[in-house]
C-alpha cells in the first residue's frame, strides 16, 4: 500500500512517519486500547481524549465507522 502522512493532530496520536493505511488504523487502535477510549458498554463507540478529539473534529465520541472517515481528513 501506498504510505499516507498523517498531519499534525493525527500525528500526535500516530507518529508522524509515513506509513501505510493499515499501519496507521493498527496504532490507532493500539492508542485507543492502550488508553481505554473504546466505550464499555457500546463496543463501536469510540470515546475521545484531547489528541483524539483534535482528530475527531471536537467531537467527543464517534462510531468506528465515522472515526475511519474522520481519520481520512488528516491525511496527505
């Protein structure tokens, strides 16, 4: 796959190196576990912290579905 470059709000969650598609949504996942944003009750919800919601334009918590289209505009 081709690298993507993350801008600076999802760089502050991923790294800033670019990197494929599937590299970039594997730590963001890794983030999201590692700091338990995943909602308990409602598996699908992801729940933001300050970098994530830079990210999620402001929104405090999104769908997997919305956060794969959101993570789309921080990319070059």
């Amino acid at each position: 796959m081709k690298p993507v470059t993350p801008d600076e709000a999802l760089a502050a969650v991923v790294g800033s190196k670019p990197l494929p598609r599937t590299e970039l949504t594997k730590k963001l996942w890794v983030y999201i576990k590692k700091n338990g944003l995943q909602d308990k009750k409602v598996k699908t919800q992801i729940n933001a912290d300050d970098k994530l919601k830079a990210v999620f334009g402001g929104k405090k918590s999104v769908s997997m579905f919305e956060m794969t289209k959101l993570v789309s505009n921080h990319l070059s």
